[in-house]
C-alpha cells in the first residue's frame, strides 16, 4: 500500500461519525376541515397495525363505514381545538423538538409524524442529504402498543431500506418507569391540584382493542385473564400495553402521595371489547357515587391533542357535569413544560452515549 493511500484510509478511519434524532408522534391533520381530516383518517385507519383485521374487511369498515361520515364529525372536533398556532399536537411537538435540541448542543433532532406531516419521507431525504451515519428515533409514545410504536418503528425501518447508505439505528423504549417522566408528570399534576384540589384523581390511557393485548402475551393465558394480570410487571405481560399502564399509574400514585386513584380507558372505534373501564361510563358512574371534583390525567399522551383537549375537555366534561359533577379538571399533558424537556432531553443523552 502506498503511504498516500494509508494516510487516506487513516483519515476515513478517524472520521467523525454523523449523528441525528428523530422524534416522531402520531400526527395530525393539516387543518381542521372535512377534506384534510378524511385524508388523515385514511392514512391512519389504513394500517394494518391499527385496524387489525383482514385487508378486505378493513377495507370495507374504512370506505363504507368510517370515511363516509366520521371526517366531518372530526373536523368539528378538531375546530373546538385549533389554536392561532394551528394543531396543538403539532405545535407541542415543534415546542419539544427545539427545546431538546437547545439542550443537546449540536445533535440536529428532528420531528415526524407517522401519518400526516412533517412526513417521514421527507424527513428521511433530509437524512440522506445530511448522509447521516447514526440515527436515534425516539417513539414519543410512552407505553408500546403494536398500534403506536410497533407501526412507528416498522415505519421508520421501511423508509430507511430505501436509502443508499442506511444509518444505522438506535431505538428509545418505551419510557413509563423513567424517573424523569415520572417526576415531570409529579410536578404537571402538582401544579394542577394546587390549584384546583380535587376529590378524586383518574388516569386516562388510549384505549386499544382486547385482541391487540393479548396478542402480546407470550404465554397465551396471563393478560386479561383474571382481574390481577396487570398488578405488576412481570415476563408475560412486559411487552403488554394495559400492564404498563397500569404500572404508571401506580408509579405517579405513589410519588404523588394519592389516597385514591382509578384507571380508565378512553377513544374506542366500533363495536368490539376494548380495554375497560370505559372512562366516559367510568366519570358518570363517580359523579352518580357523589363525587363532585375529578381530576383526569393522560399519562399516554406527551402532548396535548383532539383526544385530551376535545374528548375529555368538553364532551366528557359535559357529561360528569350532566351526572350531577361540579368540576373537571383535565390536568394539561408535559408539552413543553421544562421538567419534560429535562427528562426527555436526558433521555436521548443517555442513548447517544457510546
């Protein structure tokens, strides 16, 4: 070998590798009308990971069921919602996206959403005009779901596979017992109860399909199987969705100091078992008990969106008030409170470190 050649190969050696982070959430559509929330829907609803049925089956709920009429029921949704900024969940996605970034120091992040935009296309070709050589996608789902993080992260694996040089990749689980999460939602809640003292706190998670839960039970025979399966975490329900919830609820439980706190589900589609309690039955059935002020927290959620700000803040609101409640009190999501941004910040640091 020439001494020309070694000192190149020396050099390319040496070379300092490029790094990046995705962030990615769900989406959004891009306004609050009929056409742009029926465009969303269908690319959402169209995932195999989200309406787990046969492709014909799911073809016919979407095409004959569920875009013919749902879109401009969400549209009027999302209006009650958007703000001078545009979509809330965007708009607190953006927020994150800036803020870890200042606190990186020179790691460029980066935002996609898995349906809608910014696209992960075109994030990708970013990535490649970048020639990124290391990429660490950070799902901001904090409990996994096949349904959220599995279809993320397939994503992600698929528009990867196009590019030429693939960076190699770097995945943040899902981060339910992160201290940091944890303590960010402590102080979110605090603040919230210090100034609206409630009567009793609920945690509210998506809800998912029953199938989709047991599908994630190895055994075949612990989740959902007795009313106990979720009581702790253990190697048959690590990978189950309902579990984890449930464990951070009794996390925030027990760093808030709660007497007393209920867990619910909420923002089922059609006809089939979705995990319960239902929390719209679940907040009538308190305020029918004579409990007057409630407190409902979404721990699935970082940002706040059409399912916390719509669902709960007006049409479940609405209807504990009409059951004989006297005060709702939808705790905000983290967003952008400094906690998070610590926490999640921290996150990232802690996966980029060789």
């Amino acid at each position: 070998m020439s001494t020309a050649l070694a000192v190149a190969g020396s050099a390319a050696e040496t070379a300092p590798r490029r790094t990046a982070v995705l962030l990615m959430n769900l989406g959004t559509p891009d306004a609050p009308e009929t056409t742009a929330v029926r465009r969303y829907l269908r690319e959402f609803l169209s995932d195999p990971r989200v309406i787990d049925m046969n492709p014909v089956g799911r073809w016919l709920l979407l095409n004959l069921v569920i875009l013919p009429f749902r879109p401009a029921r969400s549209a009027h949704a999302y209006q009650a919602i958007w703000g001078p900024q545009g979509s809330p969940l965007l708009h607190y996605s953006q927020r994150q996206r800036e803020l870890v970034e200042a606190r990186l120091g020179g790691v460029p992040v980066l935002l996609a959403m898995r349906y809608g935009n910014p696209s992960l296309r075109a994030v990708v070709e970013r990535l490649a005009a970048d020639a990124v050589d290391e990429l660490l996608v950070v799902p901001l789902y904090p409990q996994y779901a096949s349904a959220t993080t599995g279809s993320t992260l397939e994503a992600v694996m698929q528009a990867l596979a196009a590019l030429p040089h693939v960076p190699s990749l770097r995945v943040v689980p899902p981060f339910f017992a992160d201290g940091g999460f944890q303590q960010a939602w402590v102080r979110v809640i605090g603040e919230a109860l210090e100034k609206h003292p409630v009567d009793h706190v609920v945690f509210s998670y998506h809800g998912l399909p029953e199938r989709q839960v047991r599908a994630t039970d190895q055994t075949g025979g612990h989740c959902l199987a007795s009313a106990s399966c979720c009581d702790a975490l253990t190697t048959a329900n690590h990978a189950c969705y309902r579990a984890q919830c449930f464990a951070t609820t009794r996390a925030l439980k027990a760093r808030l100091g709660l007497a007393t706190v209920t867990t619910a589900f909420q923002s089922r589609l059609g006809r089939v078992p979705w995990l319960q309690p239902y929390l719209d039955g679940h907040l009538t059935m308190l305020a029918t008990q004579g409990v007057k002020k409630v407190a409902v927290v979404c721990p699935a959620f970082v940002s706040d969106c059409l399912e916390t700000l719509e669902e709960i803040g007006i049409r479940m609101k609405a209807g504990f008030l009409a059951a004989g409640g006297q005060e709702l009190v939808l705790v905000p999501c983290l967003n952008d409170h400094p906690a998070w941004i610590d926490a999640l910040a921290a996150l990232v640091r802690r996966e980029l470190r060789p």
